[in-house]
RNA sequence: GGCGGCAUAGCCAAGCGGUAAGGCAGAGGUCUGCAAAACCUCUAUACCUCGGUUCAAUUCCGAGUGCCGCCUCCA
C-alpha cells in the first residue's frame, strides 16, 4: 500500500506531503473538552474526524500514538460547581463519564492516553516556570504571563498580524498585563477556588498551557500532527506555539489540522444562541452511524449545516449499505446449497478489477481524508455488486471470475466502511429490520391492536392465500392497515409494522 | 475596521484547466395474487453575476452580489 499522504497544514494553509518524525510512528495530539456540560454534535463531528484520521493512519501502517486530554479545571467548571452546590472533581468527573459514554455510542476509538489537566500540574509549573527564567514571561501579583512580544512567530498559525490585533482590540486591556495579547499561564486563585501550590504561591493553571505540557509529557517535544476544531487556531493553539516554542527551542507541531464547524441554519452553533444540539438529542432519534456518515459525506474542512432530515438521509443511505453486505449474505448461501451454479470455465470478457476501486478509496483518503470521494467509490461498488448478484440469481449461475470479484469486494467494503470508518458493526439482518423505511401516516399505532390480535389476523389472512381467496385476504390488510398495521408478505413469512414515526 | 472561508441539480455534496462523483428525494422498470421491501435504470447544454487569461474555465485572475466564520470562552 502506497503510504503517501497529503494533509492540509494550517500553518501553511495548503496541502504538504505527510512525512512524520519517525518513519513508521504517528504522533498525534487532539485538544479535548472541557468537562462542564453534555458535549455537543460539534464535539461529535471533531472527535469522529480525528477518529477516522486514527484509524486511516493505522490501516496504513503507522504506529500511531494518540493523545487527547480532558480540561477539568477552569472558569466554567468551578462556576458550574458553585451552581450546583458541588465540587469541580464531582462536575468534571461525571462530565468526562459522560463523554466516554457518547464516543463509546459513536464507535470513536480511544485514544492510548487522555490525561487531564489537574494530573499534569507540575510539569504545567515547570514550563512556566522555564519561560519566566528565559525571559518569556512574567509574574505580576501571584499571576504568570507569557510576553507574546517575546516570540517572534506569534500569528503564523492564525496568520494574523499583531500590530493589526492591537489596533482592532476591543477588548479592555488588563492594566497588570504589559500587552493585552500576553496570556495567562498561570492564575492566583481567589478565595474557594481549587489551588495547588506554586512557586508564585497557590493557583491554578491558564488554559494554553495545560496542552502544551501534556503534548510535552506524553509525545515529546516536537510531534507529528495537532488537531481540533477551526476555532481554537487562535488564541490557543497560536499560544501552544508561543509557549512551547520559547520553552524548548524547537518546532512544536509539524502538521496543525484544523475540523470545520457544526452549523444550525448556516450559523455558528453556540450556547448563546441557544441553538444547541447535544449528542444525545441525536442518538435519541438515530443510529450512532448514521450520525457518522452524515459527517463523512462532508469533507472535514468545509462547515456542515446539520438537521435531522439530513441525518435522516445518511440513515437511508447506511441502510443501503447494509443490504448491499445483508445481499452478499444471501447470495454465498444460495451458493452454498447449490442454488447458483459456479461456471468455472466461463470467462467474461472484461472481468472487473478490484483494485480499480480499493485504488481511488484510498487515494481519496490519502488526499487530506476525503471520505465524501471515498465514499462515492463504496457506492460505485455497491451498485456493481448488487448488480452482480441479482443477475447471477435471475441466471442462477455466475462465473468463476464475477464470484471472486464479488468475494473480494465484499471483503473490502467490510473491512474499510467497519475498520477505516467504523460503520456496520451491527449485524446487517438486525439493522435492516428495526430501520426499514417508516410509512408516514396519520393514527393507528402500537395502542389501537395488539400483538397478539395482529398475528391471528395475518394467520387468518395467510389460510385465504393459500386458498387463493385474495379478497378476503384483501379485507384483512385493509382492516389492519386501517388501525395502523402495515403487512408485508417476504419469502420468510408475514411480517408487520406500524405506520406513523417509528423512530430508531 | 482587519483577516479568512463558501456560492455546483428539488435537497445534501465531491471535483477544480479538457467539457459535471456519490447520497437523499422523485420518475420508470424487474419481482410479487395485490402490495410492501429490495434491486436496476433514468434525472445539471453546464457549476451566483460580469469582465479577463487560455486552443479550452465550473476549475486560474479581477470586480461585484449573497451567506458564514475568526479577531473574546468555544470542537
């Protein structure tokens, strides 16, 4: 496998050849949440794209180490505490719980490290204290600044000029701070706030630098690939670079890559706004993969307006792709009791190729993750095979060089839709049946009949079938249609569902 | 005010110098006693507008219009 990767650099705003530090090991580093509240479909699409960024990285080859921390300590904690009448280990705690509860939902793999803030204290005491020493930063009354005018490549992340962030300031200038861009690594801590001591007496750490310190503690101190989402190019990531750079002399991250955002209604989804959706609003309603696909029919970089309806058609999507692999299923069965016959001497005149397909999906992934190409390529497939099998059933023969394709392209759309995207990892006949397309309809329903009462009827039904009286099989179906129950004659017998939203 | 992004069929969305992937929805068909489900086929005289460069532009350049983001905590 080709292991030449193209990824976009947000430093240098363009597409560079991936070439890590070591050549068979990946050093990643994703900034996490700041464990305060349920996370949010913004959290989603962030951790699912790093998610497939892991993955991807992994099936070809590379040793990746993968980093993501939790923030649990800060503003927005200790206010929630204060709320709450509790504690920020009890607010955070349970937070982070939650969240491992919503990516464990969404298939996103763990990570081998997520360490948290308040565990990395001390080297977070060092670093700052190293750049006071270099002359990077400052202490003024129990508080530590970095000086930004100290780093002479303060803005090449966010491509931002300073004098230019001086002149539109509206922020009001801290009067203790020399320059309204210096951040704080270090705060005092006021009167019931958690604090640990430090040579500035007791505090707690800024926000910036906890990153830095656990990318330092846990990877090193120059790595592959930093990620999050596009808002925290700047300030904090622009400041990771400024406080880590100072401190070791050395370039911190080699490629900054950078998620779109999640909008409602083409705008920004914020608290403010109130138009928040959190993960489980989502799951309550839908699949975990469906939600996974929708992300993945977006390229990462490009914002993505989410609604349900759209998440509705990835889930009609999805469903595609599990008859295509529930399809397969049927097909090796009927091979399996002699059904189709395997035409070993037939040879088509243009067999298909495989690689032509396992070629352009990973090419389109190797081009800065395009799993919307990528994708497009598993459906071309799809089309291919189910065509493929169809004809071969009207035949009931295929020919030796078609079953092998087949064999190989059901392989690799398993091992590429579970391993790369993690998508069917549910058994194909179980999703298919509690996810068939609903029938939008007015009353009726799981009250109006029951169980019981339905499966008399269709036995009925199915005795004036097989007497061939289809219209008193007829009044059964409009009968039960009319409170609700749709039926559906299969191969395998009867089976009914309700109308009106069936949400899965 | 400064910086940046986006504008492709009914909807979503790739592509980005050689004449428009894919998905959803819709329409036809196969199958079925009827139906449903499934599957197959079809569905953009051309990519916001106006100029320019080029043999050739949706793709590059310029101007304009519209939407959005960052410059403050935020995935």
């Amino acid at each position: 496998m080709d292991k030449k990767i193209y990824i976009y650099n947000t430093l240098s705003l363009s597409k560079e050849l991936f070439k890590p530090i070591d050549e068979d090991r990946v050093l990643m580093y994703v900034c996490g949440i700041t464990a305060y509240d349920l996370s949010h479909i913004g959290h989603a699409r962030a951790y699912i794209t790093f998610d497939i960024i892991y993955r991807y990285l992994m099936r070809l080859g590379y040793n990746v180490i993968y980093v993501r921390n939790f923030t649990d300590i800060d503003d927005k904690i200790i206010k929630k505490a204060n709320d709450e009448n509790s504690t920020v280990e009890k607010i955070s705690s349970k937070y982070i719980g939650e969240y491992h509860k919503d990516m464990d939902a969404l298939y996103v793999l763990k990570p081998a490290y997520e360490p948290k803030a308040t565990e990395t204290i001390s080297e977070m005491i060092n670093l700052a204290s190293g750049l006071i020493r270099k002359g990077n930063a400052y202490e003024i009354n129990g508080d530590v600044f970095f000086r930004v005018s100290s780093f002479k490549g303060y803005g090449k992340l966010s491509h931002k000029n300073i004098d230019e962030l001086i002149a539109g300031s509206r922020i009001p200038v801290n009067e203790e701070k020399e320059n309204f861009l210096d951040f704080a690594l270090w705060k005092k801590s006021k009167e019931g706030e958690p604090s640990w001591d430090s040579p500035w007496g007791k505090g707690r750490p800024g926000w910036h630098i906890e990153c830095s310190a656990m990318s330092m503690k846990f990877l090193g101190e120059s790595i592959d690939i930093h990620g999050g989402g596009s808002d925290l190019i700047f300030p904090h990531h622009e400041n990771e670079i400024a406080q880590s750079e100072s401190y070791t002399g050395r370039n911190f991250v080699n490629y900054w890559i950078h998620n779109g955002f999640v909008n409602i209604n083409s705008e920004k989804m914020s608290k403010s706004l109130k138009n928040f959706i959190t993960i489980r609003d989502v799951l309550d309603k839908f699949h975990p993969e469906a939600l996974r696909l929708f992300f993945m029919f977006t390229h990462y970089r490009s914002f993505i307006d989410f609604s349900f309806e759209g998440v509705e058609s990835a889930k009609q999507s999805l469903l595609r792709l599990y008859q295509a692999v529930n399809l397969y299923g049927e097909f090796k069965k009927l091979i399996g009791e002699n059904r189709i016959t395997l035409k070993k001497e037939d040879f088509s005149a243009k067999a298909e190729n495989i690689e032509n397909y396992t070629n352009d999906f990973y090419n389109s992934l190797s081009d800065d993750f395009n799993t919307a190409k990528a994708l497009s390529v598993i459906f071309d497939l799809v089309r291919r095979t189910n065509k493929m099998i169809n004809d071969s059933i009207a035949q009931s023969s295929i020919n030796s060089e078609d079953a092998l394709f087949l064999d190989s392209a059901a392989a690799f759309i398993k091992e590429s839709l579970t391993g790369i995207f993690g998508l069917l990892n549910e058994n194909p006949k179980r999703f298919i049946e509690s996810n068939s397309a609903d029938i939008a309809a007015d009353g009726g329903g799981e009250d109006s009949i029951s169980g019981e009462e339905i499966k008399k009827l269709i036995d009925e039904r199915n005795e004036f079938r097989k007497n061939k009286d289809y219209g008193s099989a007829d009044v059964i179906r409009k009968l039960l249609l009319e409170k609700g129950v749709v039926l559906e004659d299969t191969g395998f017998g009867t089976t009914y569902k309700f109308t009106g939203t069936k949400r899965q």
